[in-house]
C-alpha cells in the first residue's frame, strides 16, 4: 500500500507491532512506513505529515552521494575494489579474459570479440566472486555469534537494496557491488540481514540486536552510503 505525502510517496507496511516506524532508504531515499495492523490509514499519514521535514533531510542526505559514471571498460578508467581506486588497464588478445590488481592498477585481460557489454558481463562475474569468497566467512562469523543458521546465500547485481533476508527459507541475497566497498561494509550488510531472521523489520529490537552485534553499525552504514554507487537511477 502507498500513500502520498506532498511530492513523497511512502509504503505502507502493517505488521503485528505496537509503535509506528519510519525508514528512509538508501541509495535514493525511499520511504518506508511500518504500523501496527489496526491503525487507521489517515493514522499513519499525520505521523508520516509530521516527520515530512525530517524526511525530506534525510532523503537530501543521501541524494547528494557521489555517482560513478557510466564504465566504458577504456585504459586509465577508475574502477573500485573493496573501498580502493584502481585505474584500468585493458590487453586485449585471445588469452584467457582474468583481472589482477597490482599497485592501484587494474589489469583486465578481454577477449578480441567482447564489446562493452561482455565486458561489463565479465567483470561483475569477477565482483561476484569476490563477494561469495569474502562473505562466507563472515557469515559463517556470524552465525555463531548470533546463534541463527543460513541454508543459502546468494550474491546477484541488485538495483534496490545492498541485501535481502528470506527469514523463512533461511536464505540471504548480497550486491555484488558490494565488492567496491570497503570490507566493513559487507560486513555490516551480513550482520543487518542475519539480524533479520531473529527480527524481521526495522523496530526497536531490530536497533537493539545491531547495538549489541556491531555497535559501530552506524558508522560503517554512513561509509556505505558516503561512497560512489553505481551510475543507474535505483528505485530502492
């Protein structure tokens, strides 16, 4: 369900809680409400009316936040891994295709035939693989700690959110542009989503577990969102 509130739309979400929560979501500032199965929907409009300045701050905040622009996979292009700049270096022969960083340089082998979009094809398959090889540690880490347990987890190129949590399949889903982030980052994102499935929205216990879990979750969400994010419109 949606409601308009001015120019903002927001969507409405009414679980089995007692307060009302409002989310402002990075990248682009979707609005987000969550109310208690009872209220009435003009309820939750004059609350959502009453935060619109605090919304509208919010959602400057992270309009602001740097974009890359469009990759064209072309020597001396800046490319992002875990957090660092690497500038592109393109060899273009019938070799194996491969990527090795060395020095700030990013050295990717392409195939004589492969346009912009196989390109672009074979380096997000590289971004994927190093998320799956960082973040099964990590989940691993956590799972541990917060005593839950993961079946699957899956990392695709996602265009609204960093990650997602199926609490009931016991499955969470990573970015891969996560892998321009710095680590802390994708740590944060693992924690957030394991934290789902002993708290499936944003309430109040949700903030507790972060506080206890990861008590610089805020920070390492503000270096999230701080950082360059992929060159298309997101709808998140």
């Amino acid at each position: 369900m949606k409601i308009q509130i001015g120019e903002i739309a927001a969507d409405v979400v009414r679980k089995d809680i007692k307060n009302v929560h409002l989310s402002v979501h990075p990248p682009t500032g979707r609005v987000t409400i969550s109310a208690p199965s009872r209220m009435s929907l003009n309820t939750i409009r004059v609350f959502a009316i009453a935060k619109i300045g605090w919304i509208r701050q919010q959602q400057k905040k992270l309009l602001s936040q740097e974009r890359e622009t469009p990759r064209e996979y072309l020597n001396r292009e800046s490319h992002y891994v875990w957090g660092e700049r690497y500038l592109m270096k393109i060899i273009v022969d019938e070799g194996p295709p491969s990527v090795i960083l060395v020095h700030r340089r990013m050295t990717f082998r392409a195939r004589v035939d492969w346009d912009r979009k196989k390109k672009e094809e074979f380096i997000d398959g590289w971004y994927r693989s190093l998320i799956k090889a960082a973040a099964a540690p990590l989940i691993a880490k956590w799972e541990r700690r917060m005593g839950v347990e993961v079946e699957r987890f899956f990392v695709q190129r996602m265009k609204t959110k960093w990650g997602s949590c199926n609490a009931g399949a016991r499955t969470i889903r990573l970015n891969t542009d996560l892998a321009k982030k710095p680590r802390e980052c994708l740590e944060y994102i693992v924690v957030h989503e394991l934290i789902h499935m002993l708290e499936p929205s944003h309430n109040a216990r949700f903030i507790a577990l972060m506080d206890e879990f990861m008590p610089n979750w805020q920070s390492r969400r503000q270096m999230l969102n701080r950082l360059p994010v992929r060159h298309e419109s997101w709808m998140y």
